[in-house]
C-alpha cells in the first residue's frame, strides 16, 4: 500500500488508506457505450427533517486530503467553523453545500409544480401512469411505470431509465432492469421515463418540463439546471405519485440510475431527503467520482463538452481548473446521511475511475460518523476491494464488479441481497 493519507477535520484525523493506483481510460467515455450497448444490460431507515434555507456562502474550506488529493472538508463550514452535531450539520453545513452545489454544478433546481395530476392506467400488479405536471409556462408530462409483486412490497426501486428501455410488461426483462427478479425478491420496481422528463439532447433537452418553468423563447439563466438536474427534479415528482400507491411506503423507496441516470439519481438523493436509500452504479465523472481526480477517468472538460446539455453554463467554468471547485463528489455523497449511499462500480470502467468513486464513498464516511454509521463495510480501505462483493455498513453500502460499464445481473443480485432498507 502506497501511503496513508487523513481526512482531517477538527484536527482529529480519519485514516484512509488506499494504493495508488491509475487506472487507463477507456477509448470511448462511458456514457457513449452506454448509449451504444442498450443490451447489456433492526430497523427501517426514515427521512431526516426537510432542509432549512441555505445562509450566505463563504469561501469555502478547504483543509481534507483523500490519499494525496486536496478536498474540500464536508465537516468545516465555509467560515472555517468546524461541524461537531447533527444539528450543525443538518443546519448549517448541509444547506451551504446543496446551495453550492446548486451554484456550481448541477444548477438551480426546478421549483415545485402549482400542480400536479396523475392519471394512472391500470390497477392490477402493472400499471402506467402520466405524471402532468404545472408550471409558469405551461404543462408537461411524463410516463412512470409501475410493477408490484405479489403480496405487500418489502421495499421499491425507482429507476431513473434514462435508456428508455423500460417498457409496459413485466415479463420483459433484461440485465439493467431485471423486472421479474426483482418482483420475485418481494419488491415492486418503478422505471421513470427520463427522455420524457427531459430529451437526452443539447438541441430538444427543454422539450420537457424545462419549458414549463421558463419562456421557451428564451435563454435559459447560465445557473439553471439542464437535464441531470431535470432528470432528478422528475424522480422525486415520481415519489409524489409513489405516495399515492397503497401499498408503496416512501420510507421505502430507493432512487437508482446508472451511468448518466446515476448522476441524477445521486443529486435527487441528496436534496430530497424522502428518498431513504440512493444507488448510484456507475456514475462516474460528476457523480460518483472525485472530481479533483480529473486526470483519471472522465474529465470535467470532457464531460461538458460532449454533454453541453447536462450541466448549466456556471460548472463549465470549471473545466480547465477542477480544483478551484468549491464542493466534491465525496460531500455531494454525505448529503445523503443518514440515508443509505450506495455506490456501484465496475473494475474495467476505466472512463468512469472506479478508485475515484471510492476515495468518494471514504470520504463521505466522517458525516455519517456523525450519526453513528461511521463503518463503511469495507475489510480494508486500500484499493481495490475483493471485487463482486458485498460491503455494507449501516448506512454505507459499496461493490465493484469485475467488468466494464453496464448495470448487470450481478449488480442488481448485490443490490437486491439482504435489506438496504434496513440499518
């Protein structure tokens, strides 16, 4: 092992050891493969208290170092006031680091619809519903599918399909949405349509909701979120529906997304504290990997320039300088807690830096020490764990499969194996 590193805060330092390693970049990013390859495909956790409004933002602080690497202290206030609570951190710390996240990556979410109407099609154990949703310049709407088991559902799982693969039987299923699997484990499975949330596409992404919100003739203010932002806005509007389903608990329901609809999926968990567990598998660049880590995997700049539609025009600002970004995907991980995080990752997903996602999943340890679910299941914290296994903590849960980019049989066994719904 290649050195110990602390992530320090109030002085105390929290180890965290892992081998340096680089892994090569794989030739095509990951979201381009995953656009291409569609084939491949105790005590129950309940939500914290709604978020109070964000205080003025400070410089941030920036004082931690994950094996080497220079990162902003989810446990340090923007004064530079050390977080020693709960409440601090619920109050204080954790609203400064939504509203910069808001500010310099995702963007300005969409603000909740004057309403919103469900026509739901179906009463039996699958069913399909259009979610309309109300806004300043209009109505949109999108499809959420859903499929129960048989009996009371032990938990659901909402999935962000941003490949729209998802369709109105529950016998078709495949590797990343194994419908039948997951209704024989005990639990329903819910699919929201991202592409009709908001068109996967720099040239139609407002189509959706976005137009709703703002004046379709119009630019769109350089801070406002684009379609992951969309992306995550639309899965908690999925929750409101959830909540109207008897039967369907939202202390319950785990938001997940892969690759590009993991970004979302990680961002709707970490403002939406209803959602109890948040899966991210494959994330990667601007989900879960450590952005400070822009010469492995995906860059910044490579990701903006691909996607200019993904993120708002204030993180493009960032491209050529990811270190001067204020926040990092480890703390955007600890605005989960307590929920439980789960992350997903691949061995061979070189694009998406595998080890960056997991000096992120060890970084957002120290806040979830704060409520007591400090262990992050993990024999070691040097890289790479044993891979297809499963580490889970209290409130952490961790794997990488052997392999490349794809949501797979083997990811959803793990995630569908044990309770992630209990501590």
């Amino acid at each position: 092992m290649d050195g110990v590193r602390a992530l320090s805060r109030r002085g105390a330092a929290v180890a965290i050891a892992v081998s340096v390693l680089i892994l090569a970049a794989a030739l095509m990013p990951n979201d381009r493969l995953d656009a291409v390859d569609r084939s491949a495909a105790s005590r129950v956790l309940a939500p914290p208290a709604p978020l109070t409004p964000a205080p003025a933002r400070l410089a941030p602080a920036d004082d931690a170092r994950i094996d080497g690497v220079d990162v902003p202290d989810p446990l340090v206030l923007d004064s530079g006031d050390p977080v020693d609570t709960v409440q601090e951190w619920e109050q204080q710390r954790r609203p400064e680091l939504v509203a910069a996240f808001e500010e310099n990556v995702y963007g300005t979410s969409l603000p909740l619809p004057e309403d919103i109407a469900f026509d739901e099609n179906g009463e039996g154990r699958a069913r399909t519903t259009t979610v309309t949703v109300t806004g300043p310049e209009g109505t949109a709407s999108f499809t959420v599918r859903l499929f129960l088991p048989e009996g009371t559902p032990k938990g659901t799982f909402l999935l962000i399909d941003h490949r729209g693969s998802v369709g109105d039987d529950a016998g078709s299923s495949s590797g990343y949405a194994p419908v039948s699997t997951i209704l024989d484990a005990g639990y329903a499975f819910a699919a929201l349509d991202a592409g009709e949330v908001a068109p996967d596409d720099p040239g139609s992404y407002r189509d959706g909701v976005i137009n709703a919100f703002y004046p379709a003739g119009t630019d769109l203010p350089e801070d406002a979120g684009r379609t992951i932002s969309a992306w995550a806005w639309g899965a908690s509007r999925a929750l409101d529906y959830l909540e109207t389903v008897p039967g369907i608990e939202a202390a319950g329901v785990a938001v997940i997304g892969h690759s590009r609809g993991g970004k979302a999926a990680l961002w709707a968990g970490a403002q939406d504290t209803r959602f109890p567990v948040v899966i991210s598998n494959n994330s990667g660049s601007t989900g879960a990997k450590l952005a400070r880590r822009d010469g492995a995997g995906e860059s910044l700049a490579a990701i903006n320039e691909q996607f200019p539609h993904w993120f708002p025009e204030t993180y493009k600002a960032y491209n050529d300088d990811p270190d001067s970004l204020p926040v990092d995907q480890h703390q955007l991980l600890a605005l989960i807690a307590p929920g439980r995080v789960v992350i997903g990752s691949a061995s061979d997903d070189g694009n998406a830096d595998p080890q960056g996602e997991h000096m992120s999943y060890l970084g957002a340890a120290p806040v979830y020490e704060l409520y007591g679910l400090s262990d992050t299941g993990l024999a070691t914290q040097s890289w790479p764990p044993t891979t297809d296994r499963a580490f889970r903590g209290p409130g952490m849960s961790y794997h990488l499969r052997s392999g490349g980019h794809g949501l797979q049989d083997t990811d959803w066994n793990i995630y569908l194996e044990g309770d992630l719904f209990r501590r």
